[in-house]
C-alpha cells in the first residue's frame, strides 16, 4: 500500500482484529456500550429514511448493519474498509447479497444517499500533524462526494480535559470544524456533543437540490 498512513491504519486495525476478533475492542473502541452509543448518534441522518442507502466508510466487521436492522432501516448497506481482514470477517459474519455489500479500499465504488465514518480520524499512528490533517481533509472530502443527501463523522474533542489527551491521538475543535464544514459543503448541519463521551459527531444534509 503506497500512502504510508493508510498502511499503518490498515495494520492497527488488523492487529486489533487478531487480538480482540470482531468485538469493540477488536475495532478499537473500549467496550460495546460505546460502541453502540457512537452507531446511535447517526440515527439523526437516517432514522427518517428507512429506505435510503447507507455508505459506512472505515466499517471494521460491519457492526452498523445490525444496528441499523434493529432500528428498522431497510435500505442498501455498503460497507468500506482498506484492511483486507475487516472486510473478510464483515462478509463472513453478514454475507452479501442486494441490501448489504462490502468492499476494499479508501473510495467507494458507488454513491449512496448517506455516508458516515466513525472512529477512522481519530489513531494518528505516527504520522505527523500535517500529513494527519490532510488524511482527515481527504475522508470528510470521501464522505461528501461519496453521498446525495448527507454525511456524518466523528472525531475526538478539543474541549477533552488537556491532561487525559494522548499524543497517539487527534483531536479537533467542533466548532472549528462545524464553520469549515458549513463553508465547504452548505449550512444544514449540526454537531452533537451531548452523549457523555470527550468526541463529537457532525451531521451535514446536503441542500435540496445540490446532488444528483
């Protein structure tokens, strides 16, 4: 793999799957509870269109699929992830079929009406924070062209306690990046901070009419 962060995200992520298999831990987040508190905060895009299409970039072994079938979102499921392992369990645990694929890679080969990345701009793994900036840049970007009617992700708060940051880790301001976002991409949007964990998730619709 040529670009240096993307192999070392494919290896971190691997690693975890070696270690932990397809738990929480084993996609890097301390427990299920959290894990199912961050699937939750996406539900804000979709849970008022059951039918649409739902890109899940970075998706691990695909643990977002069930929680949006037990939610009752009935729509398409791409699954994307650029670690050959994350892909291999997803299909081995959900399968494939016409409401749920999953692929290899850092771009989707399709479009969906949806797109959300959760817990992928978070391990810089070495990479120094310019280089890291622009991976995140290049996600969100992903996410927007990737998407007709919007996107989510989250990220790690700059309004965390100073002293419990680690230096492995990036961490953003949201309100900083709520103004780029709403530059960039349209002011249908918001940030969600309130569910007790030191991150935030941003939610963007896309304006009527903006995408195809």
């Amino acid at each position: 793999m040529a670009d240096p962060i993307l192999a070392a995200v494919t290896a971190h992520y691997e690693q975890a799957l070696a270690t932990h298999g397809t738990t929480a831990k084993g996609v890097d987040w301390k427990d299920e509870d959290g894990q199912r508190l961050r699937h939750r905060q996406f539900l804000r895009l979709v849970e008022d269109d059951p039918e649409a299409s739902i890109l899940d970039f970075g998706c691990g072994y695909g643990d977002f699929l069930p929680f949006l079938r037990a939610h009752g979102h009935r729509g398409r499921y791409i699954g994307l992830d650029v670690a050959p392992a994350m892909v291999e369990a997803a299909r081995r645990l959900h399968g494939e079929g016409p409401d749920r694929v999953f692929h290899r890679g850092a771009e989707s080969p399709e479009v969906a009406d949806y797109a959300i990345a959760s817990g992928i701009l978070n391990v810089i793994r070495g990479a120094d924070a310019a280089a890291w900036t622009g991976y995140v840049d290049g996600v969100i970007e992903g996410l927007a062209r990737a998407s007709r009617r919007g996107f989510g992700f989250n990220m790690l708060s700059l309004n965390s306690d100073p002293d419990r940051r680690r230096a492995d880790l990036h961490y953003a301001d949201p309100a900083a990046m709520l103004a780029a976002m709403i530059a960039r991409h349209g002011r249908h949007a918001a940030v969600l901070q309130d569910y007790g964990l030191w991150e935030f998730t941003l939610v963007l619709r896309h304006a009527p009419g903006s995408r195809a």
